[in-house]
C-alpha cells in the first residue's frame, strides 16, 4: 500500500504541475493538497481492499477535512488576482529554471509530504484493527475539535479580507485574538485526533511520524515562517506579534 500511494501522490501532484504550467499559478498546488488526502482514502476502496466500518469512518474524517480546505483555497484562488506571494517570489528567484524547479520544488517536495503526512490512512488501509477501539471515540472527538476551529479560523479571516475597509489591516479578533495562527493550530490537532483514532489498527504507531511532520511544517517550515516574515517590517503586525500567542492559543497581554 506504501508503494502504491506513492505512485498514485507521484502521478496526482504531476497532472497538478501540468495544470499549474499552463495557469502560469504554482498557487495551485495548496487545492491540491487537500484533495490529494481524499484520492488516497478512497483508492483503496476502488483497489477492492478488505477494508472494515472504522476504515471508513477515517475516510469520511479525511473527505471532511479535504473537502472543506480545497474548497475553502479553491473560493481564495478565485478571487485573488495574481499568484500567491510565496509561489511569484520563487518564480522570479528561479528565472528560466521556474518550470524544473517548480515540479521538483513545489510539486514533489509536497507530494513527498503528503504521502508521509497520509501513514494514517495508508497503514490503516493495509492492516487490521487488532488494539483497542477505545482510541476511536477520543480519536475522532479531538479530530473535530480540530477541525471546528482550523473551519471557524478561516470563516473569520475570509470575512475579514471581503471586506475592503480591512484592506492591510491585521485580524486581530475572534479566534485570531488568542492565537496568529488559529487555522494551523486547529489543524495540527485535527491530524492528532487521525493518528490517534488509528492507534487500534496494527503497526498504526508508526503513524505518528505524519502529526509531528506536519507540526514542523506548519511551525518551522512553509507555515508560521513564510507567512510572518511577510509583515516582518509591519509596526501594527509585531504589535499585535508582541502581545499573542503565535500558535496555541492563549490569553492576550494587554495593549501598550
């Protein structure tokens, strides 16, 4: 099953990479990685595999949570008007080398962390439950607990751009008051609640390598990172850095 999710990451991120050349927008990869979790919950369903009810239960807590982030990048692609900043900035660094560099770069290096980030959903798909299902029910409450607030995160921050008298201005309320980053920080704890809600099927421990990669890149890599370096130079921005929280949440210090 390793293998065949690798070949199956491999020929989806490349059609993808197509697609993005002739778009002239690496942008396009963020919709595919969503939806590049759900191909590989449900292949195993077409490769006719003996798969069991807390399969896909896991199936249907990946198809929420992918369908519900390309959805939601899919809605921002459109109403945006050029590249997103990352993906121009690695363009013009890259010159006439952009088209190699972007499949090798953008491309496989996220499908190469897609597969690792799937161990969830491959090892359960290829073993059986042979644990204790009493890792399902925390599993899947601490997964939507996750998913609730990476949803409500990004519903606050989209209404916040729509509106044109926020135009460079920093969100600065709601969820994003106790963290800068509430959206990832739901979204690590979804992918914690998956890893534990596996626990049960055999050789499932392994799978934790597909949480803590995915805390690394959100926290040290392609997520908090990139994203704050871009209002690095932003007074009202490291203000409002000085005084919360950048990923778990918590309360506020007061205003100076």
């Amino acid at each position: 099953m390793l293998l065949s999710a690798a070949i199956l990451v491999w020929v989806y991120m490349s059609a993808w990479f197509i697609v993005a050349v002739w778009q002239r927008d690496n942008g396009l990869v963020d919709i595919a990685w969503g939806l590049g979790f759900l191909a590989l919950a449900v292949w195993p369903v077409f490769a006719g595999m003996p798969l069991g009810l807390p399969y896909f239960i896991l199936a249907g807590m990946i198809a929420l949570w992918a369908l519900r982030l390309s959805g939601y990048l899919w809605l921002r692609y459109r109403r945006r008007e050029a590249e997103d900043f990352r993906y121009r900035q690695w363009r013009q660094q890259w010159g006439r080398h952009w088209v190699w560099r972007s499949y090798l770069q953008v491309f496989l290096l996220q499908g190469l962390f897609m597969w690792v980030i799937a161990l969830p959903i491959t090892l359960s798909a290829s073993h059986q439950t042979t644990g204790s299902p009493i890792w399902h029910l925390p599993g899947l409450l601490i997964f939507a607990a996750g998913w609730l607030w990476e949803t409500i995160g990004d519903a606050q921050l989209s209404r916040f751009k729509r509106d044109p008298r926020n135009k460079g201005k920093i969100m600065t309320t709601g969820l994003w008051r106790y963290s800068r980053h509430p959206n990832y920080f739901g979204e690590c704890v979804a992918w914690w609640g998956i890893f534990m809600y596996t626990l049960p099927f055999e050789h499932s421990i392994w799978a934790v390598i597909s949480p803590l990669t995915l805390t690394w890149l959100l926290l040290r890599v392609s997520g908090i990172p990139m994203l704050e370096e871009k209002y690095r130079d932003n007074p009202e921005f490291q203000e409002y850095a000085r005084r919360t929280n950048a990923f778990v949440p918590g309360v506020p210090e007061p205003t100076r």
